[in-house]
C-alpha cells in the first residue's frame, strides 16, 4: 500500500495516527452507549461499520482518501473493547474476570498471528486491496450471527439456570443511571488509571502500527520472511494474556484485589519495557524478533488485569470507565504512531525511536502500582459477587 500511493514515513504515521485519534474521541460516547442500551445492539453496528470502512480502505486512490477514511474507520470502531468489557462485567463474576479478559485479548492477539498468513497470499495473487474486501465481508457474517446468539444479561438468555445466576451473581437490570462524570473526575484513581494506559500504549501500539514496517525497513526481512517473523509476537502476546489475566485471578483469590491486580500489572510492563529497549541496542536481527516477542508477551500479561481493573472500580458503568481508559490510551497511541514516523525520519534509524517508547512503558508500570481496584469510582451498596471469596487486602498482603 504504501508504495503503490507513494506514503512516505511521516505520512504512514498520520495514515495509522488518524485511527487512533478518532478512535479515542468516540471510545467514552460508545462505551456509555453500551452501558445504558447494552453491547449487544453497540457492538453489532460497530462491526458492521468496521465491515464498511475495511471494504472502503481496499478502494481508495491516494493518501488523502486513506487518511480520511482511516478516521471515519476509528470513529466507527471506537467503544468495541469497552463494550466487550461491560459484557464479561454482566456475565462473570469478580474473580474470573482477569480470565475472561485474557480470552478476549488472546483472541486478538490470534488474529494477529492469522492476519499475515491469510493476507500475505491474497496480496501476492490478488493485490492488497483485496484482503481488505475480503475481512469486509467477514464482519458482516460475525455481525449476523452475534445479534442472533448473544442477550445483554444472563436473565435474558434461554437456558442459563438460577444455579448460574447465583454464582454470577446476576439480577435483572434495573433503569441505567448515567455516570456521575463531575463525582469521577474528581476522582485521582481514575486520572491514575488513564494515565497509566496512556503511557502504555505509547510502547504497546508500535506493534500494532509499526511492527510489519519495522522488521522490513528496519532490519531488512524479505516479504517471505514475515509470515514467519512478524507472527512470533502475536503468538507470545496470546499466551501472556491468557497467563497473565488466569494468575491476576489466582493471585487476588491468594492475597487480595490489590495486590492480584498491581503485582501482574506493574511487572509485566515493566519487562516490556527492558526487552523493547534491549530490541534497539542488538544488532541479531533474529535476537531482535525474539526481544520484540518477550516484550509483547510481557506487556500481554497486563493487558487484561489492566481492563479487569476498570470493571472493579466501575462495576455497572463499566462501558464508560473502560472508554475513559482507553480514550487515554488511544491519545497516546495517535501521539507514538505519528511521533514515530518523524523519529524515523530524523534520526535516519528504525531502533533509536524505539527508546522513548520503551521509557513510557517503564513509567507505566510505576503508575500501575499506585492504583487501588479495590476502593470504586463510585461506590454500590451491594455485597461481593465473587464466586469464590476474595481475601481482604489487610491480611496476608
């Protein structure tokens, strides 16, 4: 794509910039929608405007169709993770939320490692507008078949027993009441929680914008080479998450909500950070790939503690607490991709930009460690819906 509208660096990192930009300016509207109709309508027409704006993606004609289609892509797809998140908030109890969300992040990162190797011949036979018509019809067909499939609540969905709405600990929804924003911004955990994802995926989002251009730019890997390479994160990112948000589980069981959450959290960035720091120093391309999956896989295993926290402090405004989170963290994904580009540029090396980034992970993990899951942005009177008892963090911890 990029040579065949003749994208420079600097435009690249607008073209992936102009995403997450629109991206977090919807991310709370859509994830308030979610918690006041339910995911179930939200995430629908998320996916079916997701659908439309891939298939447009494989028809644009220059930088500037891209670059605006791009942001109305974002818009569109803004508020899919919060509304996935106020689902699992419905549906598992407290202690198997870091697992629910280690499933739904691991998936992510599965279709991370299955993208290039689906792509990759389409491009080679048919062009690489092509993969973008066919992911377009896909979504659609996901779309059809979740509307049909999923209830907002437990109590809605034939088949699910009173057995099972006791250990979920499910009643019937009550009229939504919106989020008391002038209470929780007054709030210093939330601006904790949203700067720490903030600074997060500055070192998270390379990955996802940078990652492909990197390994072929920078170190010079051949288009064969990366259906091979460029999937090794992906796949390590899965299984971090899977890991990390099960142990984030055991761990509060063990100890408490508050150190079962910081513990993996605090850690798991801060790995990443040493291994995407120890990515720009090697001249082993090879040792690059495998420094570049270590740190994703670490970063992976806070990924899901990180979302399972906002359910903690939310509990029923989980669609919008998760949107503020991620509205943060896509500011600074929209600031690291563009960023990016121009260090590029600069500094004429794919692996100096790759310092700052590193550094904000490092930060974050500092920042992790000062949030508290167990004190609510606003505060419920309703007893712990864990199916297994949660110790206090006042004992063993």
């Amino acid at each position: 794509m990029q040579e065949d509208l003749g994208i420079t660096p600097e435009m690249w990192g607008w073209v992936v910039g102009a995403f997450t930009l629109s991206y977090a300016l919807f991310e709370i509207p859509s994830g308030a929608l979610g918690d006041r109709i339910g995911p179930r309508k939200v995430l629908a027409r998320i996916v079916i405007w997701w659908s439309a704006f891939t298939s447009l993606t494989g028809a644009v004609s220059n930088f500037y169709y891209l670059l605006l289609t791009r942001f109305a892509f974002g818009a569109g797809e803004a508020g899919a993770y919060p509304n996935s998140s106020a689902a699992i908030s419905r549906w598992f109890p407290t202690a198997e939320r870091g697992r629910a969300h280690g499933v739904v992040w691991m998936a992510s990162r599965i279709g991370g490692f299955l993208s290039p190797l689906i792509v990759i011949p389409i491009q080679i036979r048919w062009g690489w507008r092509a993969s973008f018509f066919v992911f377009g019809v896909l979504g659609v067909i996901w779309a059809v078949i979740w509307l049909w499939w999923f209830r907002d609540h437990p109590t809605e969905k034939p088949g699910v027993t009173q057995k099972e709405l006791d250990e979920i600990g499910a009643v019937k929804p009550s009229r939504h009441i919106p989020l008391p924003w002038g209470r929780v911004l007054r709030n210093g955990q939330l601006w904790m929680i949203m700067l720490m994802y903030h600074t997060y995926c500055w070192g998270g989002y390379f990955y996802l914008s940078w990652l492909h251009t990197y390994l072929q730019k920078g170190r010079g890997f051949s288009e064969a080479e990366m259906g091979v390479f460029s999937t090794l994160p992906f796949i390590v990112g899965a299984f971090g998450n899977m890991f990390g948000g099960y142990l984030s589980d055991v761990l509060t069981r063990r100890f408490g909500l508050k150190w079962g959450r910081r513990s993996i959290g605090a850690i798991g960035l801060f790995l990443s950070g040493c291994f995407l720091f120890a990515t720009a120093m090697t001249g082993s391309n090879i040792a690059a790939v495998v420094f570049l999956a270590l740190g994703y896989g670490s970063m992976d295993c806070m990924l899901p503690v990180a979302w399972a926290v906002c359910l903690d402090v939310g509990r029923k405004y989980a669609g919008a607490v998760t949107g503020a989170m991620n509205m943060a963290g896509q500011f600074g994904s929209f600031l690291s991709a563009v960023a990016f580009g121009y260090m590029v540029q600069y500094f004429a090396s794919y692996n100096i930009p790759l310092i700052p980034m590193a550094s904000m992970l490092v930060i974050s993990a500092l920042l992790f460690l000062r949030i508290d899951p167990t004190k609510q942005l606003v505060p419920e009177q309703e007893p712990d819906t864990a199916a297994v008892p949660i110790p206090p963090d006042s004992g063993r911890a």
